[in-house]
C-alpha cells in the first residue's frame, strides 16, 4: 500500500514537471511571437513614430505606447485562454461524472485566474520590451523619410 503511494507520488511529480516544463515552452515561444508581431508593427508605423516624435512625444511616450499595446495583446489571449480552459475544464468534469458515475465538482480558482492574467501580462512586457525601446529610439527625422 504505502509503495503504491509512493510510486504514484513520483509519477504524479514527474507529469507535474513535465506539464510546467510544456507550459513554460509554450510562454517563451508565445512570448516570442509577440515580440516578432510587435516589431513588425515598429516597422509599419515608422513614419507615424517619426511624426509623433516631430510633435513632441518623448521617447518615453512612444516606449509606453508600444509596451501598453504588447501588454493588452498578451491580456486578450489570456482572457481567451481562461474562457477556453474554463470551458474545456467545465465540459471535461461533466462527462467524466456523467460517464464514470462520479460525483466530479467544477473547481474555478479565481487567484489561478489571477494568477494566468499577470503572467500573461508579464509576457507581454518582456517581450515588448525590445520593439518598443527600438521605436523609441527612432531618428524622427529618418522615421519621416521611411517609404
């Protein structure tokens, strides 16, 4: 009994490891494409920065603005990923219940909400880091020139 235990603790760890592992894959390369999204926006809007910067915005503002852009797209997928998994999770306990004869309660963790908001968020200002100081740091007068 307590080996059976034992071994399904381990097994239980390694899935939980490998899952974090999995999850963790998933945000670097979500990150990374946000990062490519967010630079080729820098690249469409050059003349736009250009302009903004000859009215007057600060490297600051521009910096903000593309940051508050990376960092509300990271949050609609997240919104989007907590419907979805709040979904499929609903869905799955339902039929396993139904299906096994279990009596299987839906577990909605509002602080696992949270909790996969801000580390959407947190993505989104990693990544967004680099294309917003590189438009930031634009030349206005060349950003004008841009074709």
């Amino acid at each position: 009994q307590a080996d059976l235990v034992s071994r399904l603790n381990i097994i239980t760890s390694v899935l939980t490891l490998l899952l974090a592992s999995v999850a963790a894959i998933s945000l670097v390369v979500g990150g990374i494409g946000i990062m490519n999204i967010m630079l080729v926006s820098v690249t469409e809007r050059t003349r736009e920065i250009g302009l903004r910067k000859a009215l007057g915005a600060t490297d600051k503002d521009i910096m903000v603005q593309f940051l508050l852009e990376a960092i509300i797209l990271t949050a609609a997928g997240g919104v989007i990923g907590v419907i979805l998994g709040a979904v499929l999770s609903f869905s799955a306990a339902l039929i396993i219940s139904k299906s096994l004869s279990l009596d299987w309660s839906f577990i909605f963790p509002i602080s696992s909400v949270l909790l996969g908001l801000g580390v959407a968020s947190l993505v989104g200002l990693v990544f967004g880091l680099y294309p917003a100081r590189l438009a930031a740091k634009k030349d206005p007068i060349e950003a004008l020139r841009y074709e």
